[in-house]
C-alpha cells in the first residue's frame, strides 16, 4: 500500500499510518463516506436488508465499495488490522478499538493533560494551538465532551503570563476560530514590536558609541596617529600620551608640511596644538 496520499475516488488524505494520526484520518474518511453516501454501511444506519436476495445483493455490492474506499486509505502497516475484515462496519470498528481508548483512566489522563496544557514563553502561539486541538479532538474521540467554549476558555488559561493583559482585554467572542484568530494577531504585533525596539536599540547604541552602519571610507594619505596604520584616524584622544607623533615617523610617510597635516582631520589638528603648547617634545 502506498504511503504517499490517496488519488483514488478524487479524494486526496494521508493515509492512516498509526495513532499520530487516526483522528483526522477517522475525520476525514467520515467526510469521504458520507458524501460517496457510504457511510450509513459503517455506522450501521444501513443493516443488510434479510428476505430479498435481490436488495442484499445490492447492499453487498455499496458495503464492498465502503470498505475498500477504507482499506485503499491505510498504510501497509495499518492493513494488519483489517486484513480478516468482510464489512466495512467491521473494518471501522477494528481500527477503533486499536486506536481508540474507552478506559475511564485513559479518558481522566487525556483530560488533565489537556487541561493543564501551558504554552511556553515565546513559543509559536500557531503550532501551540495545533497541538491543543489535537489533545481535545483526542478525547472527543474517547467520547467525553469537550465544548467549542472549553476549548476557548481552555487556550486562555495555557497563555504565558505575558499574556495576561490581553486575557483581560479579550471580551467576548463568537466561537473558539474567533479567539484563535485574536490570538495570532497579537502574536504578530508582538513580533513586529519586538523588531522594532530592537532596531532602535542598535540605532541608540551606534549614536552613543559613535558608531555608523556599513563599512567606514578608507582615506589615502591619511596615517592613524595611534597604529599608525594608513586610512583613519583614531576619533578620539582620550590621553596627552596618546597623542604623541613621532615626527620621524611623520617624515618618513612624507606628510609633508604642517598644512597638510591639518587638513587630514581634527586628530592631527589636535597634534599640531599639542606640539606648539610644548609638551610632547621628543628630545634625543
């Protein structure tokens, strides 16, 4: 049997591969039967009519027809449960009773774990609500109730912290797809909130420490006065010491005179006020 979706009949589903994923399997495969108008020989709506050949024929004939609709949609693996099957009521109610737990323990355990869902700080609020669904569409189908309003105030209470102002700000809504739907938007504002301060943050931080965006412009003929390295020049003179050039130094890269060493920028500027003061005078 093919694992990769089921063509047949026009319909394209997964097919059932195991546990992971009976429930919209079953969900689906309802959809299927229904609107082939099969499905009244799975749940039993349909009994074979008794006394007329004739009639059973014909009912045997659609009964067949569900049946491998179901067994078409199952992965190999799957097919070990319904291999012995002569109906597609029987076929259907193997698969539940190997996928499906009616134990009131296993309906207690899938209620708390539900229940006591909590949604981590800065978690993708879209795969969250998916694995919520999940657990309550799990005990729809060990047959306990589960409201389309417990699920809601449910996804409320799992929210972070975090969350709680727009808990209080949520007022009433129409159905759970509605609150779903409040809650991805808030996701996304918060998301496009958190770039925007941060972006701002970076901007802030390179205005106070001086610094721009890009790659600084290397400047030909200009000599760093603290590496001595060509193409900038150090900002800021924080020390006198700092500012000492060594005027051999200053010859042998052929600065030339006094003028051009002012025009390069303020650091050689400060330089040149900082010799004439007298101090920094190298003697030999």
């Amino acid at each position: 049997m093919a694992e990769s979706s089921s063509l047949s009949g026009g319909y394209r589903i997964p097919p059932l591969k195991g546990a992971e994923n009976y429930c919209m399997w079953r969900i689906q495969m309802q959809d299927i039967l229904r609107d082939q108008g099969l499905w009244g020989y799975v749940d039993g709506s349909l009994p074979c009519p008794e006394g007329n050949a004739i009639a059973g024929s014909i009912w045997g004939q659609a009964d067949q027809k569900a049946l491998t609709i179901i067994r078409l949609r199952l992965s190999a693996e799957m097919m070990t449960w319904v291999v012995w099957s002569t109906s597609a009521r029987h076929a259907w109610l193997a698969l539940e009773k190997v996928f499906v737990a009616r134990r009131p323990m296993a309906k207690v355990t899938a209620r708390r774990k539900f229940l006591r869902y909590q949604i981590e700080e800065g978690a993708d609020m879209d795969e969250e609500v998916r694995k919520m669904r999940k657990l309550g569409e799990d005990l729809i189908m060990m047959e306990a109730d589960v409201s389309d309003e417990d699920f809601a105030l449910t996804l409320l209470t799992a929210l972070p912290s975090s969350w709680d102002p727009f808990v209080s700000s949520v007022g009433a809504f129409t159905d759970s797809s509605d609150l779903i739907g409040r809650i991805l938007i808030e996701e996304a504002r918060r998301k496009d909130r958190t770039v925007t301060e941060t972006s701002l943050a970076a901007t802030n931080g390179n205005r106070a420490t001086g610094k721009k965006g890009g790659r600084s412009k290397f400047q030909k003929g200009v000599f760093c006065h603290h590496c001595h390295k060509e193409g900038h020049i150090r900002p800021l003179v924080r020390r006198p010491q700092e500012a000492r050039l060594d005027l051999d130094w200053i010859a042998s890269q052929s600065l030339g005179s006094a003028t051009r060493a002012r025009t390069t920028n303020n650091c050689s500027v400060r330089f040149l006020r900082y010799r004439r003061s007298g101090a920094g005078v190298r003697t030999a």
